[in-house]
C-alpha cells in the first residue's frame, strides 16, 4: 500500500512537471519609461502584476528591459532582438513604430475592436502603419506649457498665456530686471536640439499657427512655396528665429533636449518651459511657484494644441506563425496596454494613460497632477503614420533644418525648401505638382497666339491684295518692284518664312506632345533659314548694284534665278538636312525638367550629346548666315532709298535680329528661368524679330496707298506723260551729278570738257554709228565689276567709272566715280593685255521694241566680257543694247589696229581722217603677250589723255 501511495505521488508530480512544461512562456522587452531613473523601480511595479496574470492565464511572462542608454541604443536593440527572434513582445517609444513596423504583426487581426477602443485616437493612429496596427498604446505623453507663476505676477502677467504674443510681451517686460539678479535666466525653453524632441516642438508650434504638419496625411506637403499654408509656417519659423536673435529664447535652449531643459527648469532658469506630461514627477520639488498651460497659438483661438507621443507594445511577426503561440503573444501584448497595468504605471511613475477612461480616476489624476488639463488639449500627431518606415528619415530632415534654420546657418525660406525637398525626396512625392507649361489659355499664350494669328492674317490679306493688284494693273508690271522690294520674289520668300516663324507660338505652348516635339525644331530652323535666305539674297542683290549709275534704270536682277536656287540648296536644303537627320536618328519626345518649386515639360533627345551636336550644327550655320547679312548691311547701309527701297529696312531687320540673336537663345536654354518665361522670351523674340521684318516689307506699301489716296506721285518720278518711248530710264542720266551723257561716243576737247552726242534709238540690229569729234579717243560712263576669274564673277560687285579709250596710246582707262567708294582706285590696262572681247547678246524682239520702259532688262543683252591674258576678267554694262554693242566694237577695233585712232571705225566722218577698214569681228581673240594690269587713279587717266 505504501509503495502505491508513493507511485501515486510521482505520477502527480510527473504530471505536474509535464503540465508547467507545456505552459507557454512570452518574452518581453521593455523600453523604459522617461520618468523612470532605474529599471528596478519598473520591475518593482510590473513584476508582481505579471506573476498574476500569469497564475491567472497559464502565460508566463519573461520581462527583460532594454539596456540601450541612447535613444540610438534602445532602438538598434529592439531591431536586432526582433530580426533575430530574441523576443515576442516589444514594448517601444511610438516614433518607431514606422521603423519596427517590417517586423511587427498586425494587431488589428488578432485582438478585438474592444482591445483596441478607448485609446486616444492620435496616439492609436501612430501605431497604424500603412493600414497595419502595429502598435497598441500603454502610456501617453502630451506637449504642456510650464511657467513660473510667482516671477510673471510681480510684473502683471499671473494669468497662463493664451498666444505667442502674451509670452513675448511677458518676457520683454521680465527679463531685463530678472536677468539682473540671474544671467542664466532663459525666457522660453523648449527642446530645440537637433533631435526628434525638436522635430514634436516644431510641428506644435506649426500647428499652433495652423501651418499644418510638414507631412499631411494624404501625402502632400503642406509648407512649400505654393501651398495656401506658406505664409504660416514662415511666420512660425521667423518668429522662432527672431525670439533667438532677441535673447526671448536664450542660447542654452538651442542644444537641449527633454532632459536638460527640464534640468534649467528644477534650476528655476526658465521662465516659460514646454515639456511633456511627465515633468511634474520627474521633475520633483523646485523651489518656485509653478503652474501649466496649455500651449499657447498665434491666436487664442489656436491655443491648446499638444503633440502626442508615448509608448506602444506590439507583437513579433516572427514568432506569431499560429496557433497558441500567436494567442499568448496577443493576450500578453493586451494586457500590457490593458486598464490595469496602465493605472498601476501611471500612478507609480506618473505617466499619463492612453486610456482616456482613466482621466476620470481620482489616484491617476493625482499622481499626473491633474487631468483637467489634458481634457482641454488638442492633440495633434506626428505625421509618423503617413511617413511609415521612412518616418525616421522625415523626422531628421525636419529637425536638422530647424536646427540650422535657428542657429542662423540658413534663412528661413531655405529650411523650408530644403525640408520639402528632401521629404519629397524620401517619400517619393511629386512636391513639383503638374507641369507649368504656358497653356493657350493663359495670358502669355493667349497674347502670343492673338499677335502671330494677326501677323499671319496680314501676311495673307497683303497676297490677296497682291494678286488682285497684279492682274489690276498688268500694263504695269515693275509696280512692285518700284514700291515693296528691288527683287519682288524674294520679298515674297522673306514673306512665305515669316508666316511660318508666326507658327513658332503655337508649337511651344502647351504641354508638348510627341508631335509637338519633331516639329518645333523644324518650324524654327525652316523658318529662320528662308528669312535668311531671302534677306541675304536681297542684301546680295542690293551690294552687287548699289553702286551701279545704271541699276535704276535697267532694273538688273544680280542673283539670276540658278544662283537663287544654289543660295537656297545651300541654306534651307542644309537646315532641312540636319533636321531629317536629327527625326530620323533621334527624335526630340517629351522630357520632365523638374525645379525647385515646380516642373514642366521640355522636348529633347534620348541622347543629350546627340542633341547638342545637332544645335551646335544648326547655331553656327545660322550664326554664319546672320554674320554674312550683318556684313552685307553695313556693306549696303548707304544704298539709295528710290532705287533699293528695302535696303535700309533690311538692315535695320538684321541689326534687329543679331540683337536677338544674341540674348534670347541662351535664354530660352536656361531651363533654371523655367518653362513659362522661357516661352516668353523665345515667343517675345520671334513676334519682335518677325513683326519688324513684316513691318519693314509691307510699310512702302502702306506708303504707297497714303499716295494714291492722296493724289501724290510716286518719289522720284514726273508726273508728266511718259508716252514715246524715250523714257528717263533709257536715255542715261549721269553718275555723279552730270546732267547729260551719251549712249555712244564722246569726246574730251583740249579744255578737258565732254561733249555729249545722242547715239541713235534704233532698234534695228545694226546700229548707226554716230563719229565722235575727235578720234583719238572714245569715252563715256559705264559700270563694271572684276574678278580674277570668270567663275567668281558673280560675287563681284558693280562699280561707276568713266571709260576712256585711247586707240593710238594702246590704254583702256577706268576712272572711279564713286568718291564714297576708297577701295575703287580705278585701273588703267594696256590694249594688248586683252585677250578676248565677248560682245552683248541680241535683245529680243519684246525687249528691242521698247513697249515697256520700265521693264527689267537682261543683263547679258547690256553687258560684254573682256578677259586678259592673266586670267582676270572685266564685265562692263552700258546703258542700253546699242551703246554695249558700239563700246564691244571699239574694243575690238582697238585691240585689231593698235595705234590708229578710231577714224577708220567711222569711215572718215571723225576727225583726223583716215581710212575706212572694214571693222573687226568682236570677240576675234588676238595677242598672246601676257602685260601686267597697269592700276592708277583717275589722275592717271587724266594724264594719258592730257599727254595725247
């Protein structure tokens, strides 16, 4: 029997064993609390509540308490004890919970919406993380204004502060006599190190002013420069700043943190002090009158505002797989946030509950102090919940830069952009919002599109009136010539590119599209190329002629139209090349172009060094083709008005767009100036540039409707009856001032006089030779070019210059006229150096009928060749048909019976005598000697004559 009792009693304790085996046991690491001086005195109050419950659930609880003495220390060991399993259950400061979040369970699926009812709502939603509740409240703190009561009543301010501005004016009147008696003496203290206590100090203070959070809740930012809430918060920092600068917030304030502000506070060196809920226990016995307050606002209607903070329990996910494991975690985690356990905490340590239910107990309100206080607060959170993991990013780029900011390394506005800049940054916010592209809707580009749609009506209403003009006034056909332009096709050109430079608005506004992107670039650099073309072909036109005595009369064209169409294969072929490759290879597309404050979107090339290549290709052919027109401007600026009537105007258009030219592409380029000015300033520059060459084209126009409406003629031209064929134009005029000159031949008598003789008018193919006075020699005013071969003779210029021939000395004379001119020194060449005489071409049958005397002449049918042994190359126009081919014939009597006078040319009639040879066939090449150029001044051609 014995030995059956004894069986009996080891089987119980076997069983005994087996069950306390079987019991599950949770770890607990536990933050302490920031009243607390030791751990003990927590141990002291949590260990026998554990041993309770845990007789009472079956859970043991092992409770061990972070060794960590920084808040650096205390968060990397909860990490490390999460991640590798050395833990169940943490309790933890509620910043972290973003940052613990990836290892902790969602409490919201285990435990019960009554766990979790009955917590302040601000402090329950700090522990929501991206929709999970990681953490479950077990003591709260709330921001609360401390001041001393007994110093602030001796000068009239007993009463607790309702704004910022009661606190100023308090302390402007306290400070100077206290600061007396203790220079240690701080006006406002609060937790302005570089720490998260500044970063809760901050948003109070924001919140205060109704600035927002920094970081709101739908994931925008609520202090950049665009937002309604701004102004605010730059008014809450410059107060901060200015409160600093004034000695209202003393030095040793910007490097405190929770504890050694409440440190000046137990000192009495702090008039006003915001701190935590907890300050009263942890602060102990001072030796002044106190009370507390909630925090004051920018206004009384703002006061009240508290952050909250305080600790949270949460659950490994690690540890939490299933089944009963996951439930004794989950019960252990409940009880610690459970009514009993805070109670007991707050009344031994003083921290207020998270349960507001609490607030009515009589031993909590007196061990916190009262909870009055706290039922009239306004709590507000740390944006930690929107911020998730990154909270602890957010939270140092908010206190780093207020820190500087109050330190005074930063303006105000700067540590407002930067914090902005890198929360955006971390959080992956678009801070800069939609793209500020100018829209057809906003000013400018309402403006712009009104102006280019105007310039572009005009263009086309002037072609309209052109057109009906023309087929008005068919008997008249250089009308256009004498009003708008010496080279109506052109003009025409420079018209056809500004109706596509008016193109250039309407392309760039907008947001562009990938269309958009191609065609900018062509429209620019197509349009700029034909504008260019055509002024540069004008200017040409203008240079080769404008010294020319007989332009006005022959209405020459100089850019025939085979060098027109080289002139534009080599311009806007070129351009249109460089563009083609640039589609093809790599097109522009749309391209974000983010700014400080905002963004907006630009066209560009996938490979930005392709880009620049093909630009750089574009700017310098460009830059060459305006630098050739500047030159041809100040090469044209004196040309005649009457005979060039766009020269000057075409000038000044070039001036106009160097100018342009040189300050709005690298402005337009500057993306730092932003999309909207940047629009501006290319638009502004395309209208101005454009409008003015519009301008400069259609003003003769206008000018010429002002004198038709007026009954004035046109300038320069008699009113009388141009009727018998004998017109102005035909019959020479003179160069220089000479009221009359001959078509054929002159002669200088021994006073040097010229005596003028009428050539004849027929129109026959032989014309009748008119014998000058004297034969010795032949002379008359024509206009020349030269060039040292015939191939560049077409850049050559015109020039003026009395021609004289002397048979009998061998010498052909060119004597400038143009005393403007100083690089004309003239030239004086031996009748043997010529080797070949290329005489005028017939005129055709319209032409030689003379039925239009103001129409243009053919240049070859007025102007012969004279080529020299060397290679150089002379053109010489006449006046008309008749006088080329009778100078081409005295050439070439010269040149056939050197050293006889011209009497055997005119069969007797001329003076001297002599026989009648028959005349040498011009253009006959004769005489191999290669003579140099003989080149002299006019004198020297005086001189020949005077020694003949």
């Amino acid at each position: 029997m014995h030995r059956l009792y004894l069986s009996a009693l080891a089987l119980l304790a076997a069983l005994a064993g087996l069950a306390a085996a079987c019991r599950p046991t949770v770890r607990v690491l536990i933050t302490p609390l920031p009243t607390t001086t030791n751990i003990t005195d927590e141990e002291s109050v949590l260990g026998p509540l554990a041993a309770s419950w845990s007789a009472a659930s079956g859970i043991d609880l092992a409770l061990t308490w972070n060794p960590g003495l920084t808040t650096t220390d205390i968060l990397s060991n909860l990490q490390n004890a999460l991640l590798n399993n050395a833990t169940d259950v943490v309790v933890f400061d509620g910043i972290w919970a973003g940052a613990l979040s990836p290892s902790l369970y969602n409490l919201s699926q285990g435990l019960s919406g009554s766990t979790l009812a009955g917590h302040l709502p601000q402090v329950l939603g700090a522990g929501m993380i991206n929709g999970a509740q990681v953490g479950l409240p077990v003591s709260l703190d709330l921001g609360v204004l401390y001041y001393q009561t007994s110093l602030l009543a001796k000068y009239g301010f007993a009463d607790a502060p309702k704004t910022w501005d009661d606190i100023e004016r308090a302390l402007n009147a306290t400070l100077p006599s206290e600061r007396v008696k203790n220079p240690a003496l701080i006006g406002y203290m609060s937790q302005l190190r570089s720490a998260e206590g500044l970063t809760a100090a901050a948003l109070e203070w924001l919140a205060s002013y109704r600035a927002g959070s920094v970081l709101e809740p739908n994931r925008t930012l609520s202090s950049t420069a665009k937002s309604p809430l701004y102004p605010a918060a730059l008014a809450t920092a410059r107060r901060a700043r200015r409160w600093i600068k004034s000695g209202v917030i003393g030095a040793p304030a910007i490097v405190s943190d929770d504890l050694a502000s409440l440190d000046e506070w137990q000192r009495g060196n702090a008039v006003y002090l915001r701190h935590w809920s907890w300050l009263p226990r942890a602060a102990g016995n001072v030796s002044f009158a106190w009370a507390r307050a909630p925090i004051p606002g920018n206004v009384a209607a703002d006061a009240g505002v508290s952050m909250v903070g305080g600790m949270m329990v949460g659950v490994s996910s690690a540890t939490t797989p299933a089944g009963t494991d996951r439930a004794a975690t989950l019960l252990a985690a409940a009880w610690l946030a459970s009514r009993q356990v805070q109670a007991a905490r707050a009344v031994a340590h003083g921290v207020l509950p998270s349960l507001t239910g609490l607030w009515d107990d009589a031993a909590v309100c007196a061990a916190v102090g009262g909870c009055d206080i706290f039922k009239a607060v306004k709590p507000v959170a740390r944006p930690s919940a929107v911020a998730g993991t990154q909270w602890l990013d957010v939270s140092q780029a908010i206190y780093t830069n207020w820190a500087n900011m109050l330190r005074g390394q930063v303006t105000e506005e700067e540590m407002l952009a930067t914090i902005n800049s890198v929360i955006a940054q971390v959080m992956a916010i678009d801070l800069l919002g939609l793209p500020t592209n100018v829209q057809a809707t906003d000013a400018v580009g309402l403006v712009m599109l009104v102006l280019a749609a105007l310039g572009q009506l005009t263009i086309v209403l002037f072609a309209l009136y052109a057109l009906a003009s023309h087929l008005r006034t068919k008997s008249d056909p250089t009308r256009w010539r004498r009003t708008l332009s010496s080279c109506p096709s052109l003009a025409a050109q420079m018209l056809a590119g500004a109706f596509l430079a008016y193109f250039v608005p309407a392309v760039y506004v907008g947001v562009p599209t990938p269309f958009q992107c191609i065609v900018q670039p062509w429209v620019t650099g197509l349009a700029a190329s034909t504008v260019f073309n055509a002024m540069g072909m004008n200017l040409f036109h203008v240079y080769m002629l404008h010294r020319n005595p007989l332009a006005r009369r022959l209405a020459i064209n100089a850019v025939p139209a085979r060098m027109r169409m080289m002139f534009r294969a080599a311009s806007i072929g070129t351009t249109a090349a460089v563009l083609a490759v640039w589609t093809a290879v790599d097109p522009r597309v749309p391209a974000d172009v983010p700014q400080t404050l905002s963004r907006y979107t630009a066209c560009a090339s996938r490979s930005p060094a392709f880009e620049t290549a093909m630009l750089a290709i574009l700017f310098v052919f460009g830059g060459a083709q305006l630098a050739f027109l500047l030159y041809l401007a100040v090469k044209t600026r004196k040309a005649s008005a009457a005979q060039f009537p766009e020269a000057k105007g075409l000038g000044f258009c070039t001036y106009n767009l160097a100018l342009i030219a040189l300050v709005a592409p690298p402005l337009v380029y500057l993306n730092t100036l932003g999309q909207p000015l940047q629009y501006a300033i290319l638009a502004m520059g395309t209208m101005l540039a454009t409008g003015t060459l519009v301008a400069t084209l259609l003003a003769p126009l206008v000018a010429a409707g002002v004198r038709t409406v007026r009954g004035l003629p046109e300038p320069g031209k008699r009113s009388g009856s141009r009727a018998g064929g004998g017109s102005e134009a035909r019959t020479g005029g003179s160069f220089g001032g000479e009221d009359s000159q001959t078509r054929g031949a002159s002669t200088k008598g021994a006073g040097g006089k010229a005596s003028m003789t009428q050539s004849s008018e027929s129109t026959g193919s032989t014309p009748a030779k008119v014998p000058p006075p004297l034969a010795y020699v032949k002379e008359g005013v024509l206009s020349y070019r030269h060039s040292r071969t015939a191939r560049l003779m077409w850049r050559a210029a015109w020039k003026a210059a009395r021609f004289l021939v002397y048979p009998q000395q061998g010498l052909v004379v060119l004597e400038p006229l143009d005393s403007a001119d100083v690089s004309d020194t003239g030239n004086v060449l031996c009748i043997d150096e010529l080797a070949k005489i290329t005489p005028p071409s017939p005129p055709s049958p319209s032409s030689a009928a003379g039925a239009d005397t103001d129409a243009p002449v053919d240049l070859a049918t007025v102007a012969f060749t004279i080529a020299l042994t060397d290679g150089h190359q002379y053109e010489l126009m006449a006046a008309t048909p008749a006088d080329a081919g009778m100078w081409a014939d005295a050439l070439a009597y010269a040149l056939a019976n050197r050293g006889q006078s011209f009497a055997g040319l005119y069969g007797g009639h001329a003076g001297g005598g002599g026989g009648s040879p028959a005349p040498t066939r011009v253009g006959a090449v004769v005489g191999t000697s290669v003579l140099a150029t003989a080149t002299t001044s006019g004198a020297t051609a005086e001189h020949a004559q005077t020694e003949h």
